[in-house]
C-alpha cells in the first residue's frame, strides 16, 4: 500500500474517531462552530502520518490514536485563532467561525479544540513515561509554534524583516508542528531519543519548506479564500517573498512595496497586488523561493539519512510525499 | 501564622518565580502583553492557597510549586481571552491587553499563558503518578472553564435563562477554576480520591457564591473598570439578577429588562442602568442573591465536614477567607 492510500484510509479512521471525541450535535455552542470549521477541510494528513510513523517503526498504532487526535485538534485550534488574528474572513470558500459565530465563540472554541488535544493525550493507552513524553511533545509543539505566531503577527510590514527572520519565525511556527505527529508516533513506538531528535529536526526543514510554498501558491492561485489572489499582500504579512525583496530591491522598490503591505486590508487594489508583483518578478523573488524550498527538502533527505533507525523508507516515503505536494 | 499572612508570604513567592517562568524582559512580543496584564493586579489567592493545602495536608509545599504557577497563568489566560470576548476595555482602571496590544496578540499572548501553565506542571518535582494526576487536574480544570465560557457568552440576554442555568453555567465556570488550586495541592500531599473529589465539592460551593457576589458588586461598588457601576447591564450579560429577575418579575418589567440589556454596549445609557436597577431592587434580587450565596457558603461548611481527613481546620480557613471576602 502506498503512502497516498495508507493517509486515505488512517484519515477517515481519524475523522471517524474525532465526532467520539467531540460530538458533533452538543448543544453546548462549541460543537457547532467546531464542525463547522472541521467541514471547512481536511484530509486529516497530520494524524494519519503519525499513525504510518508508529506502524513503520514496529508499534502498534491503535495506541497513537490518541495523540493522533490530539494532533489534529491543535492543528485546527490553530487555525481557528489564527483566522481571528489575521482577520481571514474565509477558509475554503466558507466563512470563518468568527465571521459566523463572532469573535468571542471563535476565541473559546479554539480553546475548547486544546483542551480536547490535552484530554485526549491523558487518555492515550500506553506507559506512564510514554503518556509523559507525549504530552511533553504535545506542550513543546503548542508553545513554540505560539512564540512563532507572536513573531508573524507583529512581522507585518516591518522595515527590517531579513529572509533569516523569516526562517527563525516559520521554523517556530511550522516545523514543531509538522513533525509532532510523527515524534508522537515514534514514542509510541518506542524509538529512542536520538530518533525523536532527528524527526524534529526533519520538521525544521519540510516546516519552512511547505510555508515557502504556500506563500507562492498565495500568489498564484490563491488560498482558497474566494479565490482571491495575493491576500498575503491584502494583510500586509510578512511572507518569504518579502522578506527576500526587502533584502535585494532598489530603496524605491522597498518603499513602494513598503507602502502597499502598509495599507489596510479594506484599501488595497486589485491594482496594488499587481504592483507589488511587479517587484517580486522583478527579483526573480518566486524563483529564489522554489530553490530555497527546494534546497530544504534536499536537507530533509539529508537528515533523513541521519535518523538512526535500520529501515528509513518510511521517512524517504513521507518527505517525496509532502515534496510532490509542493511541486 | 494566620491564613491572611499565608497567603500574602506564599503569593510573594509565586510573583517571585512567575518571573523565572516568563522573563518579563524578553523580546518575543508574549512577555510584554503578558506582563502588563500580571501587572494590573493579582493578590496570587488562588496559588497561594495550592501551597497552603499541600503544607497543611502533609505534603512539601515545594513540590506543589510548579502546580501553583500552572494555576495562576491557567487564571490569567482566562481573564485575558475573557477581556476580549467581553469586550471589556479596562481592567483595574488599566487598558485590557487586546486595548493596548491589539486583538490578535491577546488572543496570542493568552494561548501561551497556557502552554506556560503545561510546562510549568511537567516540570514538577513529583512521581510520574502524581504529575499524571496534576496534568489531568489541569485539563479537567481548562475544558469545564471553558464549557462555563461558552454558555456564558451565548446566555447573553437570553430569553429564557433560569437561576438554574445560571448555577449550571458558574459551576462550570467557576467551580473547577477555584478548586483546582487546592485540589494539586492535596494531590501532591498524597491524599485519597475521596479527599480530592470532595474539595472539588467544596470548589462547585464557592465558586458560584464568588460569583454571585461578583454580579453584586457590579451593581454597588463597579468591578474597577474606571469606576463604572452596572457593566454586567451594560454588556448585556447573563448576572445571577437577570436570571432571577426573569423568574420573578411581571411581563412588563421583564420584557423593559431585556430591551434595556439587548442595547448595544454604547447605547446603554446611565438612565437605563438606574432602570434595571429598579427592576432588580422591586423583587428584593439583591438581597436575595445574598442569601442565595450565604447558602451556598454553608453549604460549603457542611462539605468540609464530610472530608476524610482528620484535621479539617485548612479547609475551615480557607472557607471563612473567602466568605469573608465575599460580605
């Protein structure tokens, strides 16, 4: 069974799994906006990879269902902050839960969403050092990608933000959080240490690598936000494509560019994405970000080859997996 | 050494180590918000009183440290995310975190409190058993608080909300939330289940009393946001008066009450908190919030002497400082 298929199969097991863990008809006003947003997507990749991690690695991956749910509920707590804090207005061509619900559900229900991930952690089938491990990994991914969003959030259109800054920010913010699942799924199986090192380190380099490329796919074809083109411009964020033209345009072309991340959401034109293309084509700015992400996928094979353990093919699999998905 | 004197030695402790947890100097854009709003108040009750209970049941108040300092930032990322979903805009005659920093890093600045609050707890220097029960502690803690947020946020001027649903949503709210400190406290003393289950008993007394005063000292003294009386009133929110009042009062005063409490937040007038305070004084709600949480408090004294451990004297104390608190 490939990759593709084995996600298929363990992500609806995961989808099953979540509605017993949060029931979807509660009438407790935090299920409703929760599914709502579950709805919004989904293939549930994260969960499932921790699974296949567990079972390539000789464990029992019924016993990493748990924090495979954990996994997917703080992926989607992220998300649902995240969409009140970047002020998205629509997620997969649906309105965010804050648009819908208002802020404050919004706000609580993502709360509800880690609470969810703690409890389902605490109720994991495995030893008591391993349930400790698990929530350690759980608690180190939480706050790390947390200090990465503080970083992001008060990025936006900052004067002096270097590709490094960008690098230091999407490794907090993406790389713990990509490989958790995986590390979760080691433990289980019981690896050592030096094997959970080499998978976080894994994630530092596809981490960075994927939101590489979900800049650039902001800028061709949209991240399903009504199909809107550039909404990383929209919100003045900091994306990799900035943080290179800060670095190599002409002052004039900085302050153009400057002047465009700057303006509110509400007053930038279809016009002004347009300019500020003009100046990431200019730099050859998407071609320097494919090489760069590309470069930390070589990386991610590289490390690969430093994981400790006999048969690597699990991790060679998942890496050309998320690879193939950023080409 | 009275409780009073306790209290203020062990909370002096706890803002002492709250610094080691989070550098109040730290450049990350979390410290800041975070210290701003640790500023504004905190006589740190709640943690005092986890070392209090551990020391007084026989445990080493060293090692319920770290549960204490879960406790209090557990505490502050409530009353951080709370600001903003109440729309408050000060706090102690301070500007709220969301006022001074901006939504997204409120919201942000109160997700790593947390992740602050699981760190601290994993750190702690007990048996695996114990820091396994001081996690669920916690969690258990987290989701019922924020169940009790949700149904605040959606009673708001609700047609409907019985002194029932009232009690329901506080208990939630507020029961856990005060327990829990004493609850790891006991914990790391080594106590029984049955010692445990009867202090959280003891939490579901208290907290809705606490509570209940709170919406009274709304309505005589302000919660010292700038001195304004009748904020509850103002922000349409669902106070032990409300619930009452929509039990009791005539069609007419109910169907005046709900208007009153359905005007936006600016539209409410001074003249229309007079007036629902007239509704509330016509039925006698004050006093009979009063005597509602004098019950609720003797109660609390009865399950105290259902607690199987010999010297109850602890519980006896701390009881009586918040009732005392509380008149």
């Amino acid at each position: 069974m490939g990759i593709e298929e084995s996600i298929k199969i363990y992500g609806a097991k995961i989808d099953k799994l979540l509605k017993d863990l949060i029931p979807p008809d509660k009438k407790d006003y935090l299920s409703e906006p929760i599914w709502h947003h579950m709805h919004t997507g989904g293939k549930r990749v994260r969960p499932a990879l921790c699974l296949i991690t567990c079972e390539a690695l000789g464990g029992n991956p019924n016993e990493a269902i748990h924090f495979a749910l954990a996994v997917e509920t703080l992926h989607n707590m992220f998300l649902m902050h995240d969409d009140i804090e970047d002020g998205d207005t629509m997620r997969r061509d649906q309105p965010t839960v804050w648009v819908k619900y208002g802020t404050a559900n919004a706000i609580n229900a993502g709360d509800y969403l880690l609470a969810c991930a703690y409890k389902s952690v605490l109720a994991s089938p495995v030893s008591l050092e391993r349930k400790l491990k698990l929530l350690q990994v759980l608690t180190l991914t939480y706050e790390k990608t947390v200090e990465g969003q503080a970083l992001d959030i008060n990025a936006r259109a900052a004067e002096d933000f270097s590709v490094g800054q960008y690098m230091n920010m999407v490794e907090l913010k993406t790389g713990y959080y990509l490989a958790c699942g995986m590390v979760g799924g080691a433990i289980v199986a019981g690896v050592s240490d030096a094997v959970v090192e080499n998978i976080w380190m894994l994630g530092k380099n596809m981490g960075p690598a994927f939101q590489i490329r979900d800049d650039l796919i902001d800028l061709t074809h949209g991240k399903g936000r009504g199909g809107i083109i550039g909404s990383d411009i929209k919100e003045g964020k900091a994306s990799f494509l900035y943080s290179y033209a800060l670095q190599v345009a002409s002052e004039d072309d900085k302050k153009h560019l400057r002047v465009i991340m700057l303006k509110p959401r509400d007053e930038t034109k279809d016009y002004d994405i347009k300019q500020a293309l003009e100046i990431f084509k200019k730099y050859n700015a998407m071609e320097y970000a494919q090489d760069y992400a590309d470069d930390l996928i070589q990386q991610a094979y590289k490390t690969i080859d430093h994981i400790p353990v006999e048969d690597k093919t699990i991790f060679k699999e998942i890496a050309s997996f998320m690879a193939k998905r950023m080409s």
